[in-house]
C-alpha cells in the first residue's frame, strides 16, 4: 500500500506517514479487558460489518482528561438503542474504560473511539440473537486537518450526496451506515483537491460537513442550521454556549446554499475538527475572521481549563 503523507494539500494532519491502524503498539479495551492492540480482532462474518449494525463515539483527551467523556458514552448508549440494541455496560463502567486505555497506552493528548457492535451469532437482516461487543482504542491525532491550514481554512465543496429524511435512517444516531455517504463525499471532494464536502439534506438546506457540524456567521451573528436530520455534535452545543456567553446572537434554523455567497465567516465544529475555519466553498472565498477566531481561542481554553481543574 502506498503511504499517505501528511501535507496541507491533503488537509491531513501531522508529519507522518500513516500506521495502519491493525499495526500498532499498545492497548485496546476489548469487552471488559485491556487486550494488546494487534490481538483486538472479529471474525469476518461479523453483523456490523456486513450490515452496518454498528455505533461509535468520537472524543479528544487533553492533558489526560477526556473532554465531555460521560455525555459521548451517553450518546453511544442513545445511538444504540436507536440501532434497536443495548450495550452491555453502563456508561459509568465505559467511562471507566476510556480512562483506563487512555493510561495503558500512555496517551494524554488523544483521541479516543469506543465503538459497539453486534457480533457473529447470526448473520442475515434479523439479528435477535447477535451479542453486542464494546471495544475501545486511543491514538494520537494532533489536529484533524493540517495545522497549516488553520490561517487559510479549509477548502469545501458541494457534495452530490445528501443527508437522508430522519424516517429513512436513524439521523440522530452516531451510526456507521450513516457514514457511507460521508466517505462517498468525502473521497470525491479530495479526488478534485478539496478538503472536504458540505452536505445539503433531503430538502436542499445546508446540513453539515462530513465529518463536523457547520456554522455561518452574517453581520456580527452566528448561524447554524437545525439539528433534525444529522447529528447534534456536542462541540456545536458547547460552541453555541461559548457564543452566549460572548454576548453573540446565535440563530439555529434552517439555512440554505444562497446564503453561501454572502457569508462573512463559515466554520465547522467537532470533538475531532475542533473549531476549524472554512476559507472556500467552491467559488466563495472566506477569511479567517474575528468570530471564528474568538470561538476557536474558547473552545481551545475551555477544553485545556476543564485538563487543568482535573489535574488539581
Ligand atoms: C457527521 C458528523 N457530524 C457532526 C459531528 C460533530 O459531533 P461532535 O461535536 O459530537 O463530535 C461529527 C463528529 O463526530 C460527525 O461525524
């Protein structure tokens, strides 16, 4: 396989070349115990693999300390029940769990990915009698997109995939299913030399990046589309808080691609993406401006505070 470099033009990050992720040192919780990476395997008659019955979160640690942990194993818990199925373990004990893989691997600044799963027991579309595996595994992951993108922002174009109606998917859930059109736009995109895609609903409104969710902001207020078709990402609610609390005017409504041409700022959050300003969608060119920046020092702040008030 040809290595991936990391470089601004493919908007990933860091100075490596990319591990694969079965070829790694270290530990991954595995129902219930710490077992060594490599050993961390499924069959490959597996129901999550074949159809997609699968939920996952997505969390950063800072400083040892896991970033709104038990609201990320909550939503894992949510998303599954969404998926008709219930984990095998409290959110208490995966709480538990990310902080003991986090030390075994030594990890402090990190990303954490606990995934569930139905197992092998059956493998048609009635899965009744599947049992349900949790695994949960941490790796460094710097920035989402190359740090030499943070003063140009990313460059975004318009996919031709669209979230689906919330009754032909589970779109509140944390799904893998719902991620195959996020790879489809996400791979085209960086087939012409975009960082991303934005994706429009079934409506046609704007709904998110693939990846994170999207704000815009227009005259001194900030605006971000309803949640009612993709996921509620849990940076937008906290970036939204942060906004509040600075005094701005935050709109949550529904948005559509006209509004592209006259937007001041654009950028996107997510528990990987952070606060990640957008410098281009297609034809429109953005700065990086006053706003974006504002949200990007506090949610940087706020994330290091809560590091520090844990350590003390
Ligand atoms: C499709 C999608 N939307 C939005 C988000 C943002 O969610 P959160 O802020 O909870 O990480 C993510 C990140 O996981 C995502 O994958």
């Amino acid at each position: 396989m040809t290595p991936v470099l990391a470089t601004p033009e493919t908007g990933i990050a860091g100075d490596f070349e990319m591990i694969p992720m079965d070829d790694r040192d270290g530990f991954i919780w595995f129902d219930g115990k710490l077992v060594p990476w490599r050993d961390a395997k499924i069959h490959v008659l597996t129901h999550g693999l074949h159809y997609a019955s699968a939920v996952f979160e997505g969390v950063r640690a800072y400083g040892g300390v896991i970033f709104e942990l038990t609201r990320h194993n909550e939503r894992l818990a949510t998303s599954a029940k969404l998926l008709g199925f219930s984990l095998p373990f409290t959110t208490a004990e995966l709480d538990e769990a990310c902080q003991a893989v986090l030390a075994a691997n030594g990890h402090t600044d990190a990303y954490v990915r606990p995934i569930a799963w139905r197992g092998s027991e059956q493998l048609g579309v009635s899965a009744q009698q599947t049992k349900i595996h949790v695994a949960i595994a941490t790796w460094e992951w710097p920035s989402y997109f190359a740090p030499e993108l943070r003063e140009k922002g990313i460059k975004l174009t318009l996919s031709k995939w669209r979230r689906p109606a919330p009754d032909t998917a589970p779109t509140a859930a944390k799904a893998a299913g719902l991620y195959m059109i996020c790879t489809l736009s996400k791979h085209a995109a960086e087939a012409e030399g975009w960082h991303d895609a934005l994706m429009l609903d079934y409506r046609g409104q704007i709904a998110e990046a693939t990846g994170a969710n999207f704000f815009l902001v227009k005259d001194g207020v900030v605006h971000t589309p309803t949640p009612d078709c993709f996921l509620n990402g849990l940076t937008r609610q906290t970036v939204i808080g942060l906004a509040r609390a600075r005094g701005l005017k935050v709109v949550e409504r529904a948005m559509f691609p006209e509004e592209l041409a006259t937007a001041d700022e654009i950028f996107v959050t997510g528990s990987a993406a952070e606060v990640t300003a957008i410098g281009q969608i297609d034809d429109y060119h953005y700065p990086v401006g006053p706003i974006t920046r504002l949200l990007r020092d506090d949610y940087e702040k706020l994330v290091r505070r809560m590091a520090t008030s844990a350590a003390a």
